[in-house]
C-alpha cells in the first residue's frame, strides 16, 4: 500500500483526528457554576473539547458528572447561574435545552429513556418528528445491525445493550453534533461494553464529539482520547486519557480504581 492510499483508508476523519490538538476549540466550558435550588453542586467547572475527540468525564459518585452533563444540555435542573459553555461559536449558556438539542447537543440519560409502547423504528421515527434531522434510519441501521433485525420489537423488550444502542441511535436521529453520554455501560456484559465501545469509535470517525461519563472508569479511559476528572463539583484533572491510565496515584486518590 502507498502512503497515499494508506491516508486514504484511514478517511477524512482520522486525519482530523491526529490534528486535534491544533484544531480550534468546539465546545468549550468556562466557569460554570450550577445549583440545585440552594444546593451549590457545579463549582466553576471549566474544560475545552475538539471536534472529533472523545473526551472521558470521571469521577466518583456524587462528584457533579450528571450536573455537568445536564447543565451543557441546558436542562432546567441544575441551574446554570454563571459562566459560559460555547459550541462551535454558538453561546449556549444563552439558550433553552431545545435551544441546544437544535444547535447539536444530544443527551443520552443514564435512564436510556426509551418510550414504552413503541416499537424501535418508531422511537428512532419519533427523534426525527421535527427539524433538524440528523442521520436517516438507513444510516442508523447500518451502524446498528442488530436494531435493524429488532425494528419492529416494542423499544422496552430490548436487552439492556440494545437499549443502549438504541439510545444512541436516537440522539443520532437528531442533528447531532456532541453527544453527551451518561454511564452508557452500566449494567452491561463486558463483550457488550466492547461492542458499544467499537460503535463509539465508529462515530467519532464520522466527526462526532463524544462525551463519556462512566463509573467504569478503565473501559471509557481506553476509548477515550483525553480525560476530566472531578471531585466535590471541580475539576482536579484535565489531560491525556493514557496519563490517567498510567497514574496510579490519581486513580486511586479521585476513581477509586
Ligand atoms: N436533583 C437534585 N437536587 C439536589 N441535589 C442533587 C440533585 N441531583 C444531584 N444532586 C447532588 O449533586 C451532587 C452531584 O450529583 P451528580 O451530578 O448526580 O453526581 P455524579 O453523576 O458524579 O454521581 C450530589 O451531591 C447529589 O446529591
Ligand atoms: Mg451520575
């Protein structure tokens, strides 16, 4: 294989992805600070994401992971009182959560959300009812198989991966730009975890920026590209996913692993 074809099989998107950590920022957090009622949970949280990267967010439990999560994707709960969150030029910090589901933002709750009583074509069908519409069902299908081959299954029969998968699948649905995932593993099989992991992968390579929050710490850090870590609602750590691998001191001090 020449040098050229080899760049070539690699796709356009894995050329961006070596680039990355010269590319412009995409979404970019600048002290956020959030509150349930009085509660003071999100204490001035700031990190940067490229386009394209796969960013793990750690944490123990209760360390602000889902805030963090739901206060990018403008949910009501917690309240977003300070600071800025920036994607792709656009303030979201100005916006409502269908504001920012519109400009890209897509939540998979750690619940999966699934509709019961609907089949999974038509939870998929449901996700693409209004504007902007992302991927079409036959792209969807191609990167889910196995919800293909279950279409016509009510959503809430599926195992535990494939609602998972179908969670996803979903926010792909949308037009999608980040996708913001809450423990998306928990729960499930290892060969599972992998399996998901490998679409992850795969979803990147069509340019999508993924943010990873897990419990099982080990299996986000290997597919992810960089690492935060927070603790009581701060970041106490921003940097390669490979360095946190390697440190035992902060896993065991912030992850317990
Ligand atoms: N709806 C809520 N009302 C009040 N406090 C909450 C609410 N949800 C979470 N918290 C508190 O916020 C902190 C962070 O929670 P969370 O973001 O869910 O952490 P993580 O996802 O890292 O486990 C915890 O102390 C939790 O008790
Ligand atoms: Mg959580």
């Amino acid at each position: 294989m020449t040098h050229v074809e080899h760049l070539e099989a690699d796709g356009p998107y894995s050329k961006n992805r070596n680039m990355a950590a010269t590319a412009p920022k995409y979404l970019s957090i600048w002290n956020m600070e959030a509150y349930y009622g009085e509660s003071y949970i999100v204490q001035g949280i700031s990190f940067d994401i490229h386009e394209g990267e796969i960013l793990a967010l750690l944490g123990r439990n209760g360390a602000g992971k889902t805030s963090t999560l739901r206060a990018i994707a403008r949910m009501d709960d917690p309240q977003l009182n300070s600071g800025e969150i920036w994607l792709d030029h656009k303030p979201l910090h100005e916006m409502k959560s269908w504001q920012a589901s519109q400009a890209g933002i897509q939540l998979v709750p750690e619940d999966r959300s699934i509709i019961p009583g609907l089949t999974v074509e038509e939870n998929l069908k449901l996700a693409q009812i209004a504007p902007p519409i992302g991927w079409s069902l036959d792209r969807v299908y191609d990167l889910f198989p196995r919800l293909k081959e279950r279409r016509k299954q009510d959503g809430i029969t599926l195992s535990g991966g494939e609602q998972q998968m179908l969670s996803i699948a979903r926010a792909l649905c949308r037009d999608i730009k980040v996708l913001l995932l809450d423990e998306p593993y928990e729960g499930l099989a290892p060969v599972i975890v992998q399996e998901i992991a490998k679409t992850l992968e795969l979803i990147r390579d069509q340019g999508i920026t993924t943010v990873i929050v897990e419990q099982n710490a080990v299996a986000a850090l290997k597919l992810a590209d960089r690492a935060v870590i927070l603790d009581i609602g701060k970041v106490v750590f921003d940097g390669s996913a490979k360095e946190v691998l390697e440190d035992e001191d902060l896993r065991s001090k912030y992850l317990a692993i």
